[in-house]
C-alpha cells in the first residue's frame, strides 16, 4: 500500500513540475529588441538587438562609439535565445520571457562592450529587451 501511495504522490506531483520550465512554444519573430532605460540613468541610448528570422541573423548595438560591428547567428533552444558574433568573439544569452520580450542573462554571456555611459547605458544582468518594432 505504500507503494501504491508514493507512486501516486510522485504521478500527482510530475505536471506541477513540468510547468516551471521555460516555455518552448513562443515564436519570436523579426524585430528591433531594446533594452529598458532604467530610470537613474542619463544616456541618451540602449543596447538594440535587431533579429531576422527570415535568414537567423541579428546585429546588437550597444554603443555608438564602438567601432566594432556586432553582426551574426542566433537560434532558439530550451526557451532561450542564443546570438554569436560572425568571427565567433562574443556569445549573448536571452531567456525568452514572451513574443515581445528577452532577458539578458550576462552570466553566461559575453560582456556588452559599452564605451562610455553617457552615450549608451551598459547592459546588465537580468536587463529586459522589449521589442520596440517589426521588421519591415
């Protein structure tokens, strides 16, 4: 009988479980992603992931000072979107949070290179990149 009562316990328990995961099934589609201004900050401008999901490409400016052109990949995996660069130098990591929303995970990701904050507010852990417009 205990058998019986641990097995239904751990059969109750496994949809409960199940849905703490990620969500596999939201589309994210071609766009401009900028990431929220917090409101202590002064700069003009935030880092902007443009997607292409007609090719898998994307293009990241986070700096407009910065002379390096942060163009490449991306895919989509586990609930999470990840972007590399073309000469394969920085990987970036969002969890997609809804179709018009990712969260910038920095721990697992390459550093956003800002070059002076004035201009562009550094990205940070946890940031929110909402998508702001189609591609047309």
């Amino acid at each position: 009988m205990k058998y019986f009562r641990a097995l239904f316990l751990t059969l109750a328990c496994v949809p409960a479980l199940t849905g703490c995961g990620p969500v596999a099934d939201i589309t994210i589609t071609s766009g401009a992603y900028i990431m929220d201004i917090p409101e202590d900050s002064e700069a003009l401008t935030a880092p902007c992931l443009t997607l292409d999901d007609t090719d898998g490409s994307m293009q990241l400016d986070s700096d407009y000072l910065s002379s390096y052109l942060c163009t490449g990949s991306y895919k989509i995996s586990d609930g999470r979107l990840t972007a590399v660069t073309d000469d394969g130098k920085y990987t970036y990591i969002f969890e997609i949070i809804d179709e018009n929303t990712l969260k910038f995970l920095q721990t697992e990701s390459s550093e956003i290179i800002n070059i002076d904050e004035r201009s562009a507010v550094p990205a940070y852990d946890g940031a929110l990149f909402r998508k702001v417009r189609e591609m047309e």
